[in-house]
C-alpha cells in the first residue's frame, strides 16, 4: 500500500495513529506547527502548518496522493479533517457535523433544535453573575478542558475571564451545572447504529476545575441507566448527522436523566484508546485509521477485563516529584499496562487544570471492579506525586 494518510497534529495522542499506519505499510504525512512534537519524528514527511489552517493543507494535500486524513483524540483538528475529506472525496465524518460537534455553542443550539434535553445556558461576551447556583464557563472550541471552570458568583467569573478569553475562538458558553453522575462513551458507528462501544465512569478534579482525573471501565450505571445513555447517544448523533466511524462523548446522569454533554467523531483523549486496547483488545487507533483508509475492520466481541486510565497531575505549581523506584516497582506490574511520565524530576510544572497540564498516565487492570478501584488509588499513593515550591 503506498497511498498516503495525512494525520493532523503530531502531540503524545497521535502517536499511536502514526504508528498504525506504518504498519498497514502506508506513507504517514504529519501536520503540525510545532517542531518538536513527538509524532514528527516518526512519519515520512512533515508539514509544519497549523491544524486550523485548511486552505493552506488544502493547497499542499492536492499533490500528494492522500488516501486518507485522520485527526485523533483532539477536537481542535476535526473539522480540518472533515473539510479535507469533503474537498478530495475521502472518507471522513460530514463537514457540518464536524463544525457542530466541535463548537460548543453551536452543538448546544443543535440540541435545542433537535428537541434534545440540554443544559440551560447562554452565551456571555462580558463577565456576568451566574444565572443559576453553580455554572460552568466555556470557551466556544477549545478542547481539554482549556479555560473552563465551574463558577458560583460574579468574583468567580472574573477571576476564570482571563483563561476563558485566553482560549475561545469567537465566543465564550455559561451553562447550568448539572450535578450528577460523569460518564464517558467511546464508540464505533456503522450505519447511524452503534456497533460496538465502552462506557466508561468518569472522575474530574475538583471544583473549580473539571478536567478528567480517571476513567473506570466497566461502568457502575445499573442496566437502565445504561440503555438509556445509549438511546440518548443515538438520538444525538442521528440529530447531528454522524453515521459511521470512531466517536467520543460525555454525559452526565442526574436522577434517571440523561443529558450529552459532548460528542465528536474522533478519539477520545486522555488515553481512552489505551485503556480499551487493555481491557478488550480492540485497537482503536487501528480501526479509525483503516476507517479512514477506506479499509474494512472486524470488531473483537470477546469478553472484556476491567481497566483504567488515571491521568496524573501535580496539586500545584512548582518542581515535579515522585517517587521514581515506585513507579519503575508498578511498571513491572503485570497488571499495569503501560506507566508514562511525561517529565523528569525536578521539571517545572503547572498545577492540573487540563489536559495540557498532566504530568503522565497509568493504564491498569484487574479481574473486576473492586479490584481495579484499589489497584488505582494505591498506585496513586505509591507515586506520591507533587510539585515543590520554589
């Protein structure tokens, strides 16, 4: 196979993508400004441009014998993917449901025109006291978490303005806080139906903050609440026109309610793909890039493990430390799948807000539920992870 895949953005996340491709034998072109980005050293060729810039992709994409483009586990890139794919006749997810799904003000006005349940929300071009007890302030694109914090009071608007500015394309979402159950889905679509997916509980750091801290797999929703969230999902992406291929979505469970909180049609990040492979052998990154190739991909249905992902992350600025024996000790775990630190000692490091600001990742396994929950907090504890102060 000698056509090439063109993957945009080239961070930790893509990695997996690019290597995938390399073994169906394809020629890998990265996509990314920045220089350093681990993905770049490990494709044929390299396009130092933003991920945003389409016409410019565009220009240099028409010559060079594209079989396929793939964006994964960012949302920043989707609609890039998805104008490529449009503009060259090549697989991918619809242009307008790209754009939707990754515009949090235009995915909240789909779900009022689709009658879908939502939270209330507006959006606000200048700081306002919240107009219910808890909101959540929302830059209009940005992914990871970037710039969104819980808020209770117009001193908490202010304070959150500057990092929600920081990060907004062209507007900035107040929604109500929905307090309940956190949940993630990573699925497979054929046909509008989901083939094959992984629900998953999710945990966030502490209020004001909301970036994702672990998934668990499998969930603890009893039976109904389940089928529930899948009917709520397929009503989702019927309405926005998603049909086939790998997605993401959060949603959040209060009382027997089901509300979608997000969704898009890539990978999810924070390892998720990972922590499938580990529980159920699936490869994802696999499947999105044969699906993007215009490959077939068989499903495995076999019976799945539990498994985690813990994303780490320091409590405060300062210089990382951890306990280094220890994390070499779980490494060889044979329950441990993969331990990733992302710096070394004594790097200077930012306390965890989002996804830009974690410091490594532990995927996990264990033969159920109740194992795997205290294999995890004590691989929390055995890491002894912290930032000194300077």
């Amino acid at each position: 196979m000698s056509d090439a895949l063109l993957v945009l953005a080239a961070s930790l996340y893509q990695v997996p993508a690019i290597r995938a491709a390399r073994a169906l034998g394809v020629r890998v072109i990265t996509c990314d400004n920045v220089p350093d980005n681990p993905g770049h050293a490990l494709g044929d060729e390299r396009w130092a441009l933003s991920t945003l810039d389409r016409e410019a992709i565009l220009a240099r994409a028409r010559d060079a014998g594209l079989r396929g483009v793939v964006a994964t586990c960012t949302d920043v890139a989707v609609p890039t993917a998805a104008f490529l794919a449009a503009r060259l006749g090549l697989r991918g997810p619809p242009l307008a449901a790209a754009e939707v799904c990754c515009n949090k003000v235009r995915f909240r006005a789909m779900q009022v025109q689709a009658g879908l349940r939502h939270p209330e929300h507006r959006v606000v071009d200048a700081p306002v006291a919240p107009f219910s007890p808890r909101c959540v302030l929302k830059p209009d694109a940005a992914s990871g978490s970037k710039g969104i914090a819980i808020v209770e009071s117009l001193a908490d608007v202010e304070a959150h303005w500057p990092e929600a500015l920081r990060w907004r394309r062209d507007e900035i979402l107040m929604e109500a806080f929905i307090d309940g159950h956190q949940g993630t889905l990573e699925g497979v679509l054929e046909g509008g139906a989901i083939v094959r997916h992984w629900l998953l509980d999710r945990r966030t750091m502490r209020p004001p903050y909301v970036a994702t801290r672990e998934h668990r797999f499998p969930s603890r929703l009893p039976r109904a609440a389940r089928d529930e969230v899948l009917r709520e999902i397929e009503r989702t992406t019927r309405a926005v026109g998603l049909e086939r291929g790998v997605f993401d979505c959060d949603f959040v469970i209060a009382g027997e309610e089901v509300t979608v909180l997000e969704i898009s049609p890539r990978l999810g990040g924070n390892n998720i793909a990972g922590l499938v492979l580990a529980a159920s052998g699936v490869d994802l990154y696999e499947v999105a890039v044969r699906d993007a190739l215009g490959l077939s991909n068989t499903l495995n249905l076999g019976a799945d493990r539990a498994a985690a992902v813990l994303i780490l992350g320091a409590e405060r600025d300062g210089a990382l430390r951890y306990d280094e024996a220890a994390v070499r000790a779980l490494a060889a775990e044979p329950w441990v799948s993969s331990l990733r630190m992302d710096h070394p000692l004594g790097t200077p490091v930012r306390a965890f807000r989002n996804g830009r600001e974690r410091v490594g990742d532990l995927i996990l396994t264990a033969p159920d539920r109740d194992t795997l929950d205290r294999r995890g907090e004590e691989a929390r504890v055995c890491i002894a992870l912290s930032a000194e102060a300077s």
